[in-house]
C-alpha cells in the first residue's frame, strides 16, 4: 500500500537506551498492527539481539553496527531504496509501510532530516509518525542529564511512557507535564508490557 501520492509510509521508532521499544513493538505485531510491514532494525552494535523478539513480523530486516542517524545512514539509506524499489516491481507483493524502530544512541529528527534530503527517498517515502518511547523510571534523569535523550522527544509525533508500574504516581505526573514541555504538539500515553494503559493527570 502507497500513499495518495505514491510515497511509501514509514514510521519510525525511537527511545533511549532500556526505553523497550523491541517490547512494545512486539505487542502491537501481537494485536495485528504493523502486520504487512517491512521492519528495519538498527542496532548499534555488531551483533543484533532484538530482531530475535520480532517472531511475529513478516519483514525483518537488521541493520547492524551502526546507528542510523551517523554512520549506519548508508546502509539505512540503501535498504530504504531497496524496499521501495521492490515495492514497485511488478512482481512484488505489496506492503503497507516501513517500521524502522532505531537503536538507542539514534536521534529520530536526525534520521528524518536526512531520509527528506535524500532526493530519491523524498520522492518515495513519507514520514507516518515518530514514536519515541520513555522509561517512566529513569526519564527525567535522563531527559535532564542526556542531550539526546531530549532530543529524542523533542523530534515525537507520539510519547509512550513504558514501564509505568514501576514509577510512583507523582512521579510519572511530574514525568509527563516535563515531556508536554518538551513536545507540546505530541500526544503522551502510558503501556506497560506494550499495553496501554492510564497516565495519571493526563490533562493537567
């Protein structure tokens, strides 16, 4: 499936390190989303361990030893090029989109800036959504401590606080109205094991 105008849509998941974003992914796969989709998956190092949580998907591309947005663009760019020229051979079948959930050093605004400098993938892709999701225990020190961590954020179409159990109910408030600071424009829900679930004072 292509977009009206003919670009193939691609998501793309973000968050720092220990966000679980293999873990979140791998729930929606469980409740049928992203099911015809080609997954790329970045890590930056050598030797990939995530794309082994993603039974469930059709694609599973992995994207090894190096982060997307710096030295692993290359190959991201490339496998980009590759997917959407065999989406429109004859004798391809189609997908609905592309998943590229990135490691935890990559920064999505990065990723994103680049793929639409690229003349090729601008005629191609289009930008669905930027997902980023935040450890609800170790976000603000994180957010307050990591430059990329807030950048991460800041480039969010979507914020997913995971592991929500874990952190005390002001706190995850607190963690929240931070990130609303950072994104005003991003929607911010809770999952916890990839469920969504409530987030305390969500309209405060």
């Amino acid at each position: 499936m292509t977009t009206e105008a003919g670009r193939l849509p691609l998501t793309v998941l973000g968050g720092f390190l220990g966000a679980g974003k293999s873990t979140w992914l791998r729930h929606q796969l469980h409740e049928g989303r992203y099911g015809n989709h080609h997954f790329l998956i970045n890590e930056a190092a050598l030797t990939p361990v995530d794309n082994l949580l993603l039974g469930r998907a059709a694609r599973v591309e992995v994207l090894a030893g190096g982060c997307a947005c710096c030295e692993g663009l290359p190959a991201l760019v490339t496998a980009l090029r590759c997917i959407c020229d065999e989406v429109t051979a004859r004798d391809a079948s189609g997908i609905d989109g592309v998943v590229l959930e990135t490691s935890g050093l990559a920064d999505p605004g990065a990723i994103a800036a680049a793929l639409a400098a690229d003349q090729v993938l601008a005629r191609r892709l289009v930008m669905e959504e930027v997902v980023v999701l935040v450890d609800a225990l170790h976000g603000r020190a994180q957010l307050a401590a990591e430059p990329l961590a807030r950048a991460q954020v800041e480039a969010a179409d979507r914020v997913i606080l995971t592991k929500p159990v874990l952190a005390e109910g002001a706190g995850l408030a607190g963690l929240a109205a931070t990130l609303r600071a950072l994104t005003p424009a991003a929607e911010i829900t809770a999952a916890e094991q990839g469920m969504p679930v409530s987030l305390p004072d969500a309209e405060a």
